[in-house]
C-alpha cells in the first residue's frame, strides 16, 4: 500500500518507550555495603534510552564419518544443539540464552544484519572433538583425533529482536549507565575490576562511588559511615592509623 501511495518506508528502531521494570538492576546495588544510609535511598534511577538488539538462534548440525589411513571406520559423528548468541556473536548462557530461544521480545529486527557464523562454527568445532580409541587390523591399538570440517558443520540462523534498556543510576555524585539484559558485573569504580575480583562491594556515603570494601573502601573509624579512599582521610597517631569521613572531620 505504501508503494502505491509513493511513500518510501524503511526499518528502524522502535521509537516507542515501554513501561520497564528496572528492579532486577536496582536490586543488585540494594544488596550492598551502605551505611548509615541504605543504598535504595541514596539511588535515583530512570530510563534513558530503549532500542532492539539483534541476536541469532543458531540450529547446528554436525554430521561426519572419519575414517583410519586404510579405509576403516573408526567413528561416526552425528550432533545437534541449538546456541543462542548476542549481537556481537558471543554465545549466550544462563536466562537470556533462554529468553532468546524463546523468540525474545517479540520485536522487528534488521534482517540485513550478518549473523556471527564463524564463532558458531569455533565453538562447534571445539565441542565436537573427540579422541577416538580404535584396533587396527594388526590387533594395535590406536587414537584418532576426531575433529569436524567447517564443511559438515551446517547451521540455521533466525533472527530475534531483544529490547535494549539503557538506565541511569545515580549516587549522590556518581552516575552509573546500565544495559538491560546485557550488563551482569558491578566494576568497582576505584581499580575497575569487576565484583568477581575482589567482593564485597560497597557504596560510599560521602560521593556515591560503588567501591572493593578490602582493598578501595571501608567504614569510617568513628561513625561506620562506609566511605571510599578518596574520602577517607588518614590520620597516623603514634603507631595507630585511622580512617576519618569528612563528617568526623568537621566536628572536631
């Protein structure tokens, strides 16, 4: 109808802006280190920008015989497995590999996109291998490397539209950028390495900044308030060094 019309359509994103429930991000920075105040009273959250991802369901099937140098069979590779697999090809685990196997949100994608066929087949491969144990016909025993070609490896693509959610969150002084499904780690704001690296974290009450509690951050040596280095100031009495918040400070 629009061609008939003269009017020239093209696919974009979806301008529209949903009702999103962000509760699974603030509730990640709710389970931290915050004293005196609670990190969900310090937190001001909201969306800033919505648009689609294009991710793949991969369907492989592997199918291949290998063969010993005289001609005999020694194993018969037959496999199929289905991969769900993000916008830059890394291959998905855990719910959003579920929710993209179930056609994600439903949402138009561009179908002029490439999908991330070499890393299918590298991972394909990888999982395929196997060491064969094989007699040959002089009653020896032997082991075969079996590892498929890109040319029996066969794959199915379909498109599948994930929404994106980009939220701000902001800490007193800090601003934080989250993408929703996509972003799982916390970096500590300090030496950049993730939660995994150095737990637990904490939210200092002074600036806002999500800090390591061992190695970047701590509690004040006279109220508790958690406060990162940058906030804490040392004050070496003798041989006892203490940590001081700005608060503490002031009121001596």
């Amino acid at each position: 109808m629009a061609r008939m019309a003269g009017v020239s359509l093209h696919q974009g994103e979806d301008p529209s802006t949903r009702d999103t429930d962000i509760s699974d991000v603030t509730g990640m920075f709710a389970g931290l280190k915050s004293c005196p105040a609670g990190a969900t009273s310090l937190m001001n959250a909201k969306v800033t920008s919505q648009h689609i991802d294009t991710c793949w369901v991969a369907e492989v099937r592997v199918e291949q015989r290998f063969h010993n140098s005289s001609g005999m069979l020694v194993h018969k590779m037959k496999k199929k497995k289905t991969y769900a697999c993000g916008p830059d090809g890394n291959i998905l685990d855990g719910k959003l590999a579920k929710k993209v196997k179930k056609g994600g949100d439903g949402l138009p994608v561009k179908r002029s996109e490439s999908p991330p066929r070499n890393d299918i087949i590298r991972t394909a491969k990888a999982e395929c291998v196997r060491n064969v144990k094989y007699k040959g016909g002089n009653g020896s025993t032997y082991v075969k490397r079996c590892e498929p070609t890109e040319g029996h490896i066969h794959v199915n693509f379909h498109p599948i539209g994930v929404l994106r959610t980009t939220v701000e969150l902001k800490f007193l002084r800090t601003k934080y950028k989250w993408d929703m499904p996509w972003d799982k780690e916390i970096a500590c704001k300090a030496c950049g390495k993730p939660k995994g690296v150095l737990k637990p974290l904490l939210i200092c009450n002074e600036c806002g900044r999500v800090v390591h509690v061992r190695t970047c951050g701590g509690e004040c040596g006279r109220c508790k308030k958690t406060i990162c280095d940058s906030c804490a100031v040392k004050r070496k009495k003798i041989i006892k060094t203490s940590r001081l918040c700005g608060d503490c400070i002031s009121s001596d």
